[in-house]
C-alpha cells in the first residue's frame, strides 16, 4: 500500500503577519503523515543500505566488524505512536537476546538511553559518553541527535526516520564534526533501511521425518519434496532432521575419519543448502534443517542446523554442542554461545538431538526468551519421543517441533532404525506425534505467545519459581567441582568412600483415618525394611497429614510434626536404619517444608525447600540454599530434593555437579509426567540414583519410583545407553518396595564410548541460569502488551537490493557478548 499523504486543512481567514510567518515556515512531517502508520513490527534489512561498513569503521570498526553489523538483526516493535511520543520495543537478539522497552519523547530535549540497551552499546552508544539523545519531528522526518566524540573530534550525529511507504521505513545517518566556532562539517551520510513485517500470532509448523542416503542430490530432492508437502498443507515452517544431507559413512579402513567428515560435508554456498534457499524463496517458506558443514581443513566438520526465511537467506547457523556417542570421532562440538532469533513467527531457539539429552540448551534459550524450539534429531532412541522432547518443553514453558530420521535400509553395520516419533509440543505437553516406522509428516499450530504464560502444574510461573541464585554450580569450571572425580567410566576402586550396594526401601503410604493408625503403619514399615536388609528407608512428602491440613493451621501442623519426628527418630534408633522423609518445620515465626535424613545416632542433614509450589507459599518460607551432599560411610555421597522440585532441571544438576551418588525424593506426583517423565529424566541426564516415593492419594495416579543411574559396560541396546531403568510401584496402595543401589552405576557418567554427560558441559555458556528472574529477556520481563494490542496488517516482502554478506558459520558473531564470568575470563 502507497503511503497516504494527509494535505494541511484549508482556513479562510484574513492573512496576517503571523500567518505569513507560518506560511514561511516549514511544514513538520507529523503534519503530512498519518503517524500511526508508524506502529507495527519493523525489522532491519541485511539487505538494502548504503556506505553502512564506512560509516561503522569511524567508530574504529574493521571491516569484517563493520560487516557483522551490516547483517545483525535489529528490530523496532512500535506498539503506539503519537505527534508526542512514541513507545517501542527494540530488540537486538544476538547480544544475549537483549529486547528493551521504552518510549521517546519527540519534545527537543536530551532524554537518557535505555540503560539496558545502552550495555550492549559498540557504536554510536558506545562514543555516547552522556548516554543521552533527543528526538523531534522536522521537515525531513523524526530527527534523532546525539553528541558524541568521534576519532578524537567532538561531533554530532543526526539521523532521520521517514516512510517511503506505509511498508518501509527510510533511516537517513548524517555525522557531523563540529569546528572550535561551533560550525559543522558532514563527514559521512549512510542510509538504512526497515521493512513491515508483522508478527504472525498463530502458524502451522511441520516436522517431517524420513531417511537419509549416500546420494546428496537425491536427498535434496527428498527434503525439496517434503517442503512442497508442508506448504501445500499450509505450514509457514518445516523442521527437517540431522544430517539431512547424507548418511554418515565417514569411514576409512573401517575406522572414522575426521578428515572424510570434513570431506563430504556441506558449505554454506554449496548446492545442497542453496537448493534448500531457493525452495524457502519459492516457496515463501520458513525451514530449519539439519546439515553437517565444513569447519576449517583439513579435518573440521560441525553437526549444524539451519535457520532458513523465506526469502531464501541464512538467519542463522546453530552448531550442535553435545554429541551423541560416535560423532565425536567426526565431528567437533559448537561452542558458540546459544543464540535466539526474532522472527515474524516468535523469537525462535534451535538445538539437536543430543543438545536436548542434557537440560541446559533449552533451558538457556528459554531463559533468553525463546517461544518456539527447532530441533532436528538422528536418534535411534525412544527415549527423544517419550521423554526428552515432550520434557523440554513442559519444563521450560515453550513450544517444540521436533523431527528426527526414521527407519534403516541399511544391511550392515548397527541395524537399529532410526526411531522416528517427530511431534509437536505445546507449552503445556499436549503433542501431535508421527509414527515410529515411516516417512511421515505432523503439522500443528503454534501461537507462540502462548509461551509467555509460565504457568504449570506445580506453580504460577516456572521461571519466577527458580532460584537463580542458588545455582553458581552451573557455571563453574569443569574441573574445579566435586563430580569432576566421577567423570568417565566408573574406577575399579571409587574416589568416595561407602558401601558397594545401598539397599533402600520405597515405603509408599499416606495419612488413613486417624493419626495414630498413620503413625503405627509407619512404624510397622520401618521395622519390617530393617528386617529385610534396608539400610535406608524413604517416606513420601508429608505422609503423616491429610491433603490440605497443614494450609489450614501450619502452626498445628508443626507442633505435630515435632512428635512425628521424635517418633521417627527413636525407629530409626531401634531399627538401626537410616529414615528420610518431610515434615512441617517452624523457627521464630516462620514454617518451612522440611525434608530430614536420621539414622541411629540422630538427625544426620535436613533441608528446608527452597522451591515453593504456589499452594506452599501460602504457609511456608523457602529455604535459602540447596541441599547439601553429605558423605556417609554407611549410604555414600547423598542428598535431599522434595517434591515437585523434580521439575526444575538446575536443582538436580547442581545435585549432580556437587558430587551426589543417591537422590532421596519424598514427593506427591501432580502429575503422572512428574515421574515418568521429569523423575526419569533427573536420574539419566545426572547419572545419579533416585529414589522417589510418593503419597498413595497423589493427583499424578502414579506410585513411587526409583530411577536407577545406569553403569554404561560397552554392547548393550542403544535404548539402555540413554533411556534410564527404573523400579516401580503400584499407584493407590500402601506398599514397601526394596530397591539395590550399586554406587558404582552413579560413578559412569557415560552414555556411551564418548559421550560424558557431566563432562561434555559448557559452564561458560550457561550465565543465563544464574540471572536474576528480572533481568531476563523475555517478552513478558519486557513488555505487558502483545501483538493484539496494536494493529499491524500491512505486509512487505524483505530488502532485495544491495551487498548481502555472506553468513559465515566459522566466524560466528561477534555481536555475541558472553553473560557470565568464569575464573575472571569471559
């Protein structure tokens, strides 16, 4: 659409010297425009603008510096504008998925910088040295000047936004330098440009599964096919899977080759990923592909994905981070920090396969504000399909669409299909699945805001109930924590001392009519898991009260719960058995939900939880510290968790790096997917021992559980590598289940020959787990509006003119600033 120029109102009246001093004046461009026309998504062309590298190399940028800002994505969501003011917000993903909002105040008068985007600053911001800017309407358009010293010079910086249609909007850059006289001297003028592209509050995404071959060509033909499919069934995306490209028959002398990787991998400019770009461009089509890419010669190569729009151009290039098993003997891991990327269809993460084995690439994203994540999978495991992939997004809030290779033509070599099961996964687990046999397709519609609302099962808001604070853990080095000691295959003599075998008892009951029979089976419990070997026996989360009793009158609660203790305390001593379970605490005049470990000689370690579900937090105080992991002789290394903070991936990692052999869980499922998944999924991705026991009147329906950690020997079923055992009980009854815990298994961290699951972290990657919830980049920390607040309906094809630079996957950008600091190294 043309923009509509609005003609100044026609007065008669007679003319007067003021109105021939207005006549003479100027006429604003806020009174020839419709201003409104201003609201909308507003993104920056890589594309189209004039002398950008020149005018980036005055603020001492190199050239290839000055062309990563030619290509960084910006973005200006205008969500109201005004003769007086304009509101917006402005979001620069690759600088730690940086989004601000605020407003500009069109008055002539110097107005400060927003402090959060002005952190990210590297060129006119960062030569700003009064952090300050003024904006107001002329002539030419809405005039932005700042002052700012430039090579030395005191210089001024005007730039003015003007429509040149109601889709596009013209950014004229004029720097100034200014004389001792106070005259001016224009030094450079650049150009940019912004085009309309309005977000899309609902989309249809596709995850095709299919296999592979040796022939390029021919898979390219496959992938071109399945893109034709989606979009002829509406989809606005395709998710295909890893190494779409070919199969892996990297091989020389029968041994794996990094050098043959390198040499039948993909470029960027090569014909397999520019049939992928022009089949996006034809067909007005997002993509996200798995292909593997050259690194460096002779011998680098990287499992990579692409993120393609439908203009045909690269938004981004992820590189795997965690390998599954054998690719390490191919491939070179990523370590590029996690990017997430702004797009008309959400602010989009992407990960594969094995990225998504371990919690902190999707928790990462999710934290950086990522509403959708892109995975392409090459697994051959059930577990992607039942556990990973659902869990992902349950837990982080966000949506997943997953596609992963299916079947195996092949005759020799390992023969296990590719397991298929690509899905659909909105924030709250519902998921569209494909089969686990053939080529196949799902398509779903996602509305990506949805992902704002954090609310789940077990609190109101999964990213405000974290404690960011209690998880340093995470990023500290490698080598510099205790499970350091538990890398790699388990030793013949362990580096902790304790038994061989820990036995444990699953003691499953709850509250039954009254007190005393809850206490007396309790009790009977107790002494019958002593007489059959127990050295350790589990209770479930606050057995001993009926549902909703201690919110009623926690200070009843807890002056009972003092008896239950010394009541627990003398089994313990008479058994000669360790006991945990949780109780109602109160000090001074604050309760706590209390998880104890006693034993003969007394209370050995408590824990008050710090993660409060949002029926707790109406009685209760959190805790200000995890548990800690105490070492015993009699158990080995173990520690505390309660209850539905099995949902909160950082709580058991943190377990993990300190070193933990066995997790004691009293819990009370919310849901059956707290156990089967998230309580599975704590214990593989630690390779630790957990021991959840659960309430007999849980709302999961499910019964108690002890997920074992798994000691890798080398020849077993891939779905034993990778998908965790456990030992069940049943759901409704009381039971007491006696479970072997060989502390050697929590000493393998091995899902593999290769692959360490504690090992192959990146701590330095991880700085968003330990930001503050506040300080976040998510849409609802940035702004309570959404794309429905505003109206946004005119569409613009992207800038199809001047240099475009090439994107590089061996020099990622720089615009990308580390979050964290480790050992004083960013």
């Amino acid at each position: 659409a043309d923009l509509v120029l609005h003609a100044p109102r026609r007065v008669m009246c007679p003319r007067s010297a003021t109105a021939d001093r207005m006549a003479a004046a100027p006429t604003l461009y806020c009174d020839q425009v419709d201003i409104s026309l201003l609201v909308g998504r507003w993104v920056r062309s890589d594309s189209k603008y004039d002398n950008w590298e020149a005018y980036m190399e005055w603020y001492g940028m190199d050239e290839a510096r000055a062309q990563e800002e030619v290509i960084e994505p910006q973005l200006h969501i205008v969500t109201e504008a005004s003769r007086e003011k304009m509101t917006m917000v402005h979001q620069l993903p690759w600088r730690e998925g940086t989004q601000a909002e605020y407003t500009l105040y069109f008055d002539g008068k110097y107005h400060p910088i927003c402090e959060r985007l002005f952190k990210t600053s590297r060129s006119s911001w960062a030569a700003n040295k009064r952090a300050e800017w003024m904006h107001k309407f002329d002539e030419k358009g809405l005039m932005t000047e700042q002052h700012l010293p430039v090579k030395g010079k005191p210089a001024i910086l005007r730039y003015w936004r003007s429509l040149v249609s109601a889709n596009e909007i013209m950014v004229n850059v004029h720097l100034f330098e200014v004389a001792e006289d106070g005259s001016e001297k224009e030094v450079i003028h650049t150009r940019r440009f912004f085009n309309r592209i309005p977000f899309k509050t609902k989309w249809v995404a596709a995850a095709a599964q299919f296999f592979s071959g040796m022939d390029v060509e021919e898979n390219l033909k496959t992938c071109i096919s399945w893109m034709d499919k989606a979009k002829s069934k509406g989809a606005d995306l395709i998710v295909l899977p890893e190494n779409s490209n070919r199969d892996r028959r990297y091989f020389v002398d029968g041994k794996p080759s990094k050098e043959k990787a390198h040499e039948m991998s993909e470029t960027l400019d090569g014909p397999f990923v520019q049939g992928l770009r022009d089949t996006c461009r034809r067909l007005n089509l997002w993509a996200c592909v798995g292909v593997d890419i050259k690194g460096p010669p002779p011998a680098t190569a990287y499992i990579a994905q692409l993120l393609i729009r439908p203009d045909g151009e690269i938004e981004g290039v992820h590189k795997k981070h965690v390998l599954w098993d054998y690719e390490y003997t191919l491939f070179e891991p990523g370590e590029d920090l996690y990017q997430v990327f702004d797009t008309e269809l959400g602010r989009l993460g992407m990960l594969v396969c094995a990225d998504g084995i371990v919690p902190e690439a999707a928790r990462c994203m999710a934290l950086m504000g990522a509403q959708v994540l892109l995975n392409s999978l090459n697994s051959r495991g059930p577990d992607e399909m039942r556990v990973h992939i659902p869990l992902r997004a349950l837990e982080n809030g966000v949506w997943h669409v997953a596609s992963n290779a299916v079947g195996n033509p092949n005759d020799d070599g390992l023969l296990w299909p590719w397991t298929g099961g690509s899905e659909i996964c909105d924030p709250r687990g519902k998921r569209v699945v494909a089969s686990e046999e053939h080529d196949d397709m799902v398509l779903g519609e996602v509305r990506p805001f949805e992902a704002e609302s954090k609310a789940c099962s077990w609190t109101d808001d999964l990213l405000a109930h974290r404690r960011p604070e209690l998880y340093g853990a995470m990023t500290r080095h490698l080598d510099a924590v205790p499970c350091a000691k538990m890398y790699g295959p388990a030793p013949a003599e362990l580096p902790f001392p304790g038994p061989e075998v820990v036995k444990v008892a699953m003691m499953q009951l709850s509250r039954v009519h009254t007190r005393k029979c809850t206490e007396w089976m309790a009790r009977r419990q107790v002494s019958y898991a002593a007489r059959r070997g127990a050295a350790l026996g589990v209770l479930p989360e606050l057995w001993c009260f009926a549902r909703g009793e201690v919110a009623k009158d926690p200070e009843a609660a807890a002056a009972y719960a003092a008896g239950v203790l010394a009541s627990m305390l003398e089994a313990a001593r008479e058994s000669r058995i360790h006991l945990c379970f949780s109780l109602v605490e109160k000090e001074g005049p604050k309760f706590f939900h209390t998880a104890y470990l006693v034993g003969p000689a007394g209370i050995v370690t408590k824990y008050r939880k710090a993660h409060l579900s949002a029926a707790e937090r109406a009685w209760a105080s959190p805790g200000d510290a995890l548990a800690p992991v105490v070492q015993m002789q009699e158990l080995g290394r173990v520690a505390l968790m309660i209850g539905d903070e099995v949902w909160v991936p950082e709580v058991a990692r943190c377990l993990a790096i300190e070193g933990v052999e066995i997790v004691l869980h009293p819990t009370d499922w919310d849901t059956a997917e707290a156990g089967e998944m998230a309580a599975t999924e704590r214990a593989g991705e630690n390779r630790f021992h957990l021991v959840s026991v659960t309430r007999i009147d849980c709302p999961g329906k499910l019964g108690s559980q002890t997920t074992l950690a798994g000691e890798y020997m080398g020849g077993e079923p891939i779905p034993l590598m990778r998908y965790a055992q456990g030992v069940w009980a049943r759901h409704n009854v009381e039971e007491q289940i006696l479970v072997d815990l060989p502390r050697r298994q929590a000493h393998c961290k091995m899902m593999g020959d290769h692959l360490d699951v504690l090992r192959k972290r990146f701590p330095q990657l991880y700085g968003a787990c330990i930001l503050p919830t506040d300080q976040l980049f998510t849409w609802t920390n940035t702004t309570k509006k959404r794309p429905e607040d505003w109206r946004d309906e005119i569409v613009a094809a992207r800038g199809t003119f001047g240099r475009k630079r090439k994107y590089s996957v061996l020099s990622p950008p720089e615009a990308c600033i580390p979050i964290c600091e480790i050992n004083g190294k960013h």
